[in-house]
C-alpha cells in the first residue's frame, strides 16, 4: 500500500508522469542498453525495441500500478502483475535486475521531467517502482519455486518438424538431458532461444500446442519480417537441439464442470487447442463450443488435431468462421452474437488484439461476467495500456 506521504504526491502527478511516460521509457531503455548491451543478447527483444511494443508495455503496466494505487488503495492488480510475473520468469528475469533498471528509469525520468520533479516526486514515485518490482519479485520466486528444476534453460532435441496449416509449422521436441521435466497446463507457453544468423541470441515465446504435461510441441506462424519465426521455420531442423524454458503462463484451463468455450483466430489457436487436447485426453462431459476465425481453411494451423479432439468429446461443438467460405463455415470475421452461448460458461480467447477485443466486449453484452474471460496475447500485452 502507498504511504500516506506519498499518496497525494502519486495522485497529483499521476497525469504528468502518464502523460511523459512515452517519452521516458525511450530514454529509459537506451541509458539501459548503453549500460548493459548484453541485456539486448537472449533477454530483451530486439524487434520489440525497434517497433516500441515494449515501451508501450511497460509504460501501461505501471501508470495503470500508480493509478490502482490511488483509486484502490489496500489492493494490488493481481491480474496485471500475475501476467507479467509469468512472462518474467519465463525469461529468466533476477532480483538484482530490479536494481538495475531502477537506476537507468529513474535517471530518465529525472532527466526527462528536470524541470520540474522535486525530492518529494522522485521519492514517491520510487515507492511505487518498489511496490511494484517487490510484489513481482516475490511472485517470480514463487514460480521458479514450483519448477521441476532449477535451470534457467534446458537442451530439447527438435524430434518432429511438420507443416501445420499454409505458413506454420509444429515443433515437436523431446529431452536432450536428464533435467527433471515441469509438467506443463494446457494454456501455459515456453520461451524459446534461438541464435540469428547476425550471432545475436533472441527469445521468443510459444503456446504449447498440443498434449501438456511433460510433452512439449509447439506451433509456429512465420512472421517473414521477424527475427526468430524465419529462423525456426527456415534453420533449425530435426535433429538440432534448442534452449526452452519451463512451462509459464496463467490463461490455463480452470477446474470446474460449467462450460467451457475457446475462441481463437489465427494461430491464436494453439493455447485453446492444447485446452481442448486435454479435455478430450480425460474425456470429460463438460459443455464445449470451440470458436475458431480464419482466413481460408488451407491456414488453419492445428485444423485435424482440433477437429478430431472436437469429435471425441461428446459435449463439444464448433464453428468456424472464414474470410474465403467454404461449405458449413461462417462467412467473415467472427462475431459471438451468431451463437447460441451456454450459460455460465468460462471463455478463453487467443488472437489478434482487435479480434479479442471485439469478441471480449460481445461476450460481456451477453452476461459473460469478466472475471471468466480469459485471454492470451501474443506480444507485450498493449491492451493494459489501452
Ligand atoms: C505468451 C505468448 C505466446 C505465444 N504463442 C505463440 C504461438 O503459439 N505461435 C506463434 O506463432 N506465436 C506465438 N507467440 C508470438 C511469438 O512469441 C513471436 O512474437 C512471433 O513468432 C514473432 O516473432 P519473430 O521473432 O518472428 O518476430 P519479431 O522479430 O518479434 O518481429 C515482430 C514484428 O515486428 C516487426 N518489426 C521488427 N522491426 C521493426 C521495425 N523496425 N519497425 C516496425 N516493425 C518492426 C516485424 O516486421 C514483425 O512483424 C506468442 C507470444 C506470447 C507472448
Ligand atoms: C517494476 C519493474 C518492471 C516492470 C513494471 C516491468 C513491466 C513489464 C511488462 C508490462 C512487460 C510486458 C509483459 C507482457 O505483456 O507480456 C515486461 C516484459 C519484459 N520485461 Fe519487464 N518489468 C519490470 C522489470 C524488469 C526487469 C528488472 C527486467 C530485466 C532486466 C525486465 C525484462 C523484461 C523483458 C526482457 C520483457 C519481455 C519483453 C521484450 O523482450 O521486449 N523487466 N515487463
């Protein structure tokens, strides 16, 4: 909880700093990599520094910390900080790091607002840098501690490599040593780490796409204008051995027997397929209804896994939407008010954020309430800022 003697400092700056925030992330995260380049080689995303996804990340995570502070005191955004805490650990992040980016976001922030920041500004907003880095802190330690072991990366040995769907491709993998094996939740994403062609190593994280527990295959779109899908796609094969991380992320399917809907487009698909996978795996008799969008059926990357794991569930049914139709599909982009939803259901969404805002918002109108909406990003999660 904030001090008091800071509470009013954060309430009165709240929208100056918000509103320089832009500005001082840029500035934050160059005295950054001046300092420690190497932070640029296997952590941070070189394409997300070129393209500002970061920047707006970590702009929108903490003006929207300092803003719940002030506007629910007492409380933490558990959500907000639970998704980053995964992406975090799934990186490899440490608590000296904290201390690090510390130094070079509050020089920027000094440098950027000298004009008018006061000790009194620098030292409240410190506080809510330190809430928020503390209350990651401790949730990254609880996620490492829950790991099967204490390595940052293991060695997976690439044991199938197979098209999936026009432009994608599943990975298949199996140990390349004897590291006891995390159990992952259908949902849940592992980083992977490539070397580019250039030498630079750059991390990546994938939904895996088909059975969890101890398996581990994962689905691929390639992004021709990316760094690590073409690398992925085009270099590495079967065979080549490759660095993953334990299993993270929370968009994991909740226990419970109400039903369960999972809408995806695109290769947003492999989170709610490898749901799906295990629902059919224990042959359960909740209620179904699998939602997928898609271009054409040709891109459609996990289509006879899905439809297959479809036919096997005796509750479960599925619609499919496609910009090019074809006979029994929806025609265009998806839309929940074409569909008869089940009550009390629990939603899991994965796709391009308009996708899943569009389908968030119908799901609400139709008294889905937003504590069962779950979704997945496939990026630095903009929408909190938004
Ligand atoms: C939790 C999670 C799960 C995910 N699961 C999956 C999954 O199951 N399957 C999957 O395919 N993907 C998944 N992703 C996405 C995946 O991690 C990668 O983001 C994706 O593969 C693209 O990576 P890349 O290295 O090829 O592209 P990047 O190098 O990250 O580039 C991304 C985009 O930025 C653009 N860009 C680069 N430089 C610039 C610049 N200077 N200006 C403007 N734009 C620029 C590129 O053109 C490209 O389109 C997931 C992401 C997350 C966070
Ligand atoms: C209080 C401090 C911090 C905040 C508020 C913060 C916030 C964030 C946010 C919001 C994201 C995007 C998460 C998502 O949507 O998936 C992110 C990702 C990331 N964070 Fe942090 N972070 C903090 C500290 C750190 C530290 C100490 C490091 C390590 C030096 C770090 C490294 C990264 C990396 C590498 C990513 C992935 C994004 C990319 O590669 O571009 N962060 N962080």
């Amino acid at each position: 909880m904030l001090s008091d003697k800071s509470f009013p400092v954060i309430e009165a700056t709240l929208p100056l700093v918000g509103s320089r925030i832009g500005e001082i992330t840029p500035k934050f995260y160059s005295r950054l990599f001046a300092a420690h380049p190497e932070l640029l080689d296997g952590l941070f995303s070189r394409s997300n520094q070129r393209n500002g996804n970061q920047q707006q990340a970590l702009a929108g995570s903490i003006a929207a910390f300092a803003s719940h502070l002030v506007t629910n005191p007492g409380t933490l955004p558990e959500t907000v900080l639970s998704r980053i805490a995964h992406r975090h650990a799934s990186l490899g992040i440490t608590e000296p790091q904290y201390q690090v980016v510390y130094e070079h976001l509050f020089a920027a922030i000094a440098d950027d607002l000298a004009l008018v920041i006061t000790p009194e500004i620098a030292e409240a907003w410190t506080e809510v840098y330190w809430l928020m880095a503390d209350a990651l802190i401790k949730l990254e330690k609880g996620l490492y501690a829950a790991q099967a072991n204490g390595k940052m990366w293991t060695p997976w040995k690439v044991a199938a490599k197979a098209p999936a769907g026009v432009g994608s491709m599943t990975f298949t993998l199996e140990p390349a040593d004897d590291t006891p094996v995390t159990a992952a939740l259908p949902g849940q994403y592992v980083s992977v780490k490539v070397t580019l062609p250039d030498g630079l190593r750059q991390v990546r994280q994938y939904s895996l796409s088909g059975d969890a527990g101890t398996s581990r295959s994962f689905t691929t779109k390639l992004d021709d204008g990316g760094e690590v899908s073409p690398v992925l796609h085009n270099n590495i094969q079967v065979g080549d051995v490759i660095e993953i991380s334990n299993p993270y992320g929370e968009i994991t399917l909740k226990e419970g027997d109400g039903p369960v809907v999972l809408a995806s487009a695109g290769i947003g698909c492999t989170p709610t397929a490898s749901i799906l996978r295990s629902l059919a795996e224990s042959g359960s008799d909740r209620q179904v209804l699998v939602l997928h969008a898609e271009s054409n059926l040709d891109s459609w990357a996990l289509r006879s896994q899905m439809t297959d794991d479809v036919e096997r569930l005796d509750g479960a049914d599925l619609q499919l939407w496609l910009e090019q139709p074809e006979a029994g599909s929806k025609t265009g982009f998806m839309s929940l008010r074409e569909v008869d939803l089940p009550a009390n259901a629990s939603l899991y969404l994965c796709g391009p954020l308009p996708f899943m805002k569009n389908i968030r918002n119908e799901a609400i109108n139709a008294g889905i309430p937003a504590t069962k909406i779950h979704y997945e990003v496939f990026g630095p999660d903009i929408w909190l800022a938004s």
